[in-house]
C-alpha cells in the first residue's frame, strides 16, 4: 500500500504523518510476508533506491524481531540436531 493509501485509511497516529514513517511500515508488512512464506530465509534486507545515492529503508522494530526470533529458533533446532548426532554417534577414539 503507498503513503497516500495508508493516510485515507487512517492507520497512522496523527503526529506520525511522514513519508519515512510509512516506509516503515511499508518494509516492516514486506519482511513479515516474505519471511513467512520463506521460513528458510535466514536474513533479508530491504531498499529503497533513489538517485545515485541509496537510502536505505529501516525496518523498524518489528521486522526485526520477527528476524532475530527466527534466528535464534533455527540456532536452538540446530543445536537439538547437533546433539542427537553426538549422542548416537558416540565412538571413542581407535
């Protein structure tokens, strides 16, 4: 949904009517729909690009949190998976 669609809709407080703050919003509805449809992705960064220079688009807190979960729940899987391996694969040296 672009700016103006976001402000006829009312879903902004108010005092927050800025265009940065709304492609906050924007990337943060982005990264929560690609990452639940890629529960593999492990990080994913998002621009905007204009003119020469790029600015970039912050996430805001709940992209990343939605990131940093993710994470932390694929490394304690792992860390599951590495500890099954161990317990059944247990061979002193020869």
């Amino acid at each position: 949904m672009d700016y103006d669609g976001l402000l006829r809709e009312n879903r902004l407080p108010r005092e927050k009517h800025s265009k940065f703050f709304c492609l906050e919003r924007l990337g943060e509805a982005i990264v929560d729909h690609v990452m639940g449809l890629f529960p593999g992705i492990r990080t994913m960064t998002l621009s905007l690009w204009k003119d020469p220079p790029p600015l970039p688009l912050s996430l805001g807190r709940v992209g990343l949190t939605v990131r940093e979960t993710r994470l932390r729940w694929e490394e304690r899987e792992s860390r599951k998976q590495w500890a099954g391996r161990n317990e059944t694969n247990q061979e002193g040296p020869e």
